[in-house]
C-alpha cells in the first residue's frame, strides 16, 4: 500500500495530447507519477497493469465515454479515485458521475491549484479507502446499472452542480430525503430524479401535494378507505401508500399536514405499516419516502406544529435547492431549454432571444423563482411577432425591475458603422419596427446585416446570433435584398 504521494500514481485519461501534458506537468511537479492514456479503452489498459490511486477522466472521448469508462474502472479497480472532467456539463451527466461513484466531477477549464489540490484530496480518500478495504477483507458492492434522467433539470452553476451531486450520491440507497427551498425552485424535479436514478426506478412513483388536500380527505387519500367508512365512501378505496408499493412516495409541502396525519406518516415510515380510514387490517408496505417543504420545519419543531420525531426520520438527507437568484449563470441555459420545449411541444414555434433581453432576464430578482421564469417565457414567446424575443416582448414590470431598461428616444435611429454591439443593432430593429416604417425598416435591415457580417466577419451563424435571427433566415434575406455572398 502507497504511504507518500511521492508514490502515487495519477493516471490522466484524456484525448487531447496537450491537456494530458499539461496535467503531466503540473502534477509531476507536485511528485506524483502521472501516466497517460488518450481513451477510454487504452485507460482501462493501463489502470489494471498500474493499479493507478487516482484516475482523471475525460468525458466525452471518440470510443467509450468517461460515464462508460467509469463503469468498468469502478469494477476493475474499487480503490482507485475517479475525477470526471468535461467542458460539457450537463445535469445528467453529473448524476450519473457522482451515481457510478466517481470521486467528484469538475469543469474545464479548471485551475492548477484546483485540479492539484482535488488530486491530493481524492489520494488522501483513496488511501484511507485502502486501509478499510483491508481490515473488512476489501469486500465492494457491485456497481447499479444506469438509468436515464428523465425531466428537464438545468443548471451548470456550482449550487446546481452540488445538488446533483447529492442525488447521484444518495439515488442508489432507500433513505429518506427532505427537499428544501422557496416556493418554484423546483423541488419535484429534484424528487423525481432520485427516483429515476434509483433501484426503484421500474416501479411506481407518485407525488403528493399535501397542501392542495382538504385536511379531512387526506389520511384517505394516502392510506385509503373503506367501503362505509365515511358518508359517500361506496366502495374501498385503495391509497396512494398501497398503490405506490415497492416504489417512491414524494410528499410535497409537508410543513402543511396536520399533526394527527404527520403521526400516521411516521408510522409508515418506521414500521412499514399503514390502515385505511374504517379499517383494522394492518397493510405492509415498501414505500421510499421522499419530502420537500418552503416552510421552516426547525421552527415548527419548537412551536411544537410539526413532530420532532417525523422531523428526524425524514431529514436523513436534505437537498436545499438554491433560489433562482442564487445562481444567475444558469438563467441562459434555462431559458434556452425552455424554448426548445416550448417548440417540441408546439405550443409556440421556435424562439431565439436576443442579448439585450437576456440580460434584463439576468438582472431580474426572480421571485417566483424558475416557475415565474417558465411563465414569463412562455408569454413572452407567444407575444414576440418575430423569431427573437426582445425587451419590448418581456413584461413591463420585469424591465423595469431589472434596472437596465434601455432608454426610450423614438426622435431619432442611429446606425454607427463602427459599432460592434448586438444589442444595439436589435434595439434598432425594435425601434424601427414599432414605427411600421417598412422603406425605412428594409434599409436599415440591409446596414444591420452588413454591419453583423462585417463583425463577424462573414461568419452567417455568428452574425445571425447577433440578429436575433436563424442562420437559414440570413440566408434568405440576404438574397431576398441581394446582399452577395
């Protein structure tokens, strides 16, 4: 067993020659011994001769991919630490990372310091790794197989990238899990993606609003009826408890159950047990129980409305789920993933957005959180008249929230030759088109063009962005106002 870092080793699995030598360098410097492989299949090679302490591993590689790569080393090689890096994060790929039982997961491009230091902290679990391995016999459990994610997860921002984590980290296990955050953060996605990750994956999920259920009609709808139990119950009813067996229950705004059904929750969950309303039988059931609330359980624990003991069993593992203005940088990527599924849908065509409406987006405080942000795209995408959404087609009180609102002069439009701003150019077009002025709108469209083209450098996909338009739709106005290229 390897004692110093001196003799580690560090096996960098990547297909770009100059990242390896990079990481080679770096981290020879910093004594440990670096080996080489440019793809998967050439990695899992060189792992299983060297028996490597630490493995940084590429994601996407011609070949296998790094999720698959991963797959096979934890098989082969239990110990060894695994750092998956990309320059293409994605939520799913962060789950399934984290899932196979990668070390952590890191974005390119990343610091020296950063990745020197991530090298030191996974050889030093890698280590202590090694000695438990050794005085339990080095027994491992197999590795699960992989699920797809399913429903529209995004966000590439550290606080999002966290809470992947946890859920590729606590999928595979049946613990109880308590979702936190404010009202529209999407806590049933989070819910819904644990299940989809987890061992239960092929049988049923089903999700409850505790909030949107009468207090008197709530023990009936979770745990059943009946027949007779209570005025206008005809027949047995069987709740949701009996029909979500074997599978995942989420139980959303807990914090507004009552105490009496909170005691019968509590119940299930220790004992596996339940009874319909009217009942006597005990029903055995297998339920993994996940939660989620905005509301302060803690203080509801001491103001004695929540129980201290159901509290407990429930915050095994908690999941707080950032606001949406806690992790601005995603709001592109959502925003774009929102369109693209507004069109899948056909509930509008396709929509770009212009920069100057991203950026009031980006300012905005987002109160609702992504629910509001998914609402205001959708309107918004229905009210634009054209292929962009601009300022003038966001809600009056979100520009004028968000503080840069561009200012208003109907006098007079300027085109400055020199200028290389896209918002410019789309705050132009708005103007121009709100004034209906159709000569004056061709013209000043031709010098738009020209202008993006020249910035751009004839770069038609480049310069449509600018435009707010699609590259097919340059193509064609170019030739419609017989512009060359």
């Amino acid at each position: 067993m390897m004692d110093s870092k001196s003799e580690a080793k560090v096996l960098v699995i990547d297909d770009d020659a100059d990242l390896r030598y990079s990481l080679k360098r770096v981290l020879s410097g910093k004594d440990f011994k670096v080996l080489e492989a440019e793809s998967g299949e050439a990695g899992l090679k060189v792992a299983s001769v060297e028996n490597p302490q630490v493995i940084l591993l590429d994601n996407r590689m011609p070949g296998m991919t790094g999720i698959e790569t991963l797959q096979h080393l934890r098989g082969k090689n239990p110990n060894a630490m695994i750092i998956l890096m990309t320059a293409f994060g994605t939520t799913q790929t962060t789950i399934e990372a984290m899932k196979f039982g990668a070390f952590d997961y890191i974005m390119k491009p990343f610091d020296p310091k950063q990745i020197v230091g991530l090298t030191e902290a996974a050889l030093s679990a890698s280590s202590d790794l090694n000695k438990a391995s050794a005085s339990m016999g080095g027994d491992t459990d197999s590795i699960v197989s992989a699920e797809d994610l399913e429903g529209g997860i995004i966000g590439s921002s550290a606080a999002m990238q966290a809470v992947f984590k946890i859920i590729g980290q606590v999928a595979a296990s049946d613990a109880t899990v308590m979702v936190t955050g404010e009202s529209g953060t999407g806590k049933e996605l989070i819910a819904r993606a644990i299940h989809q990750n987890s061992l239960r994956a092929n049988k049923p999920y089903i999700a409850v609003n505790c909030a949107a259920i009468a207090e008197n009609l709530i023990e009936s709808e979770l745990f059943g009826h009946e027949k007779g139990a209570f005025t206008g119950a005809a027949q047995q009813h069987l709740g949701k408890f009996e029909r979500c067996d074997g599978g995942t229950i989420f139980l959303d705004e807990i914090g507004d159950m009552a105490l009496a059904t909170q005691t019968k929750i509590l119940r299930a969950l220790q004992e596996g047990e339940i009874q319909r309303v009217g009942g006597s039988e005990t029903i055995k059931v297998n339920v993994r129980m996940l939660a989620a609330t905005n509301k302060p359980l803690e203080k509801m624990v001491e103001e004695k409305t929540f129980r201290e003991d159901l509290y407990y069993r429930l915050n095994v593992v908690r999941v707080p789920l950032p606001a949406l203005r806690e992790r601005m940088e995603d709001v592109p990527s959502l925003v774009d993933f929102m369109l693209k599924r507004l069109a899948q849908d056909s509930k509008v065509e396709l929509k770009q957005i212009s920069s100057e409406a991203l950026t009031v987006l980006q300012a905005y405080k987002w109160p609702g959180n992504v629910r509001e942000l998914e609402n205001l795209i959708y309107r918004s995408a229905v009210m634009a008249q054209g292929e962009s959404i601009l300022v003038k087609d966001l809600p009056e009180e979100v520009v004028r929230s968000s503080g840069v609102a561009p200012e208003n002069n109907s006098d007079a439009v300027v085109l400055d030759d020199d200028a290389g701003d896209g918002d410019a150019l789309d705050a132009a077009y708005t103007q121009l088109r709100a004034e209906n002025d159709k000569d004056l709108l061709q013209a000043a469209e031709c010098k738009m063009i020209a202008l993006a083209l020249k910035e751009t450098e004839g770069e038609l996909g480049a310069a449509a962005q600018i435009l707010g338009m699609t590259p097919a739709t340059l193509r064609k106005r170019i030739k419609q106002n017989d512009l060359g290229a």
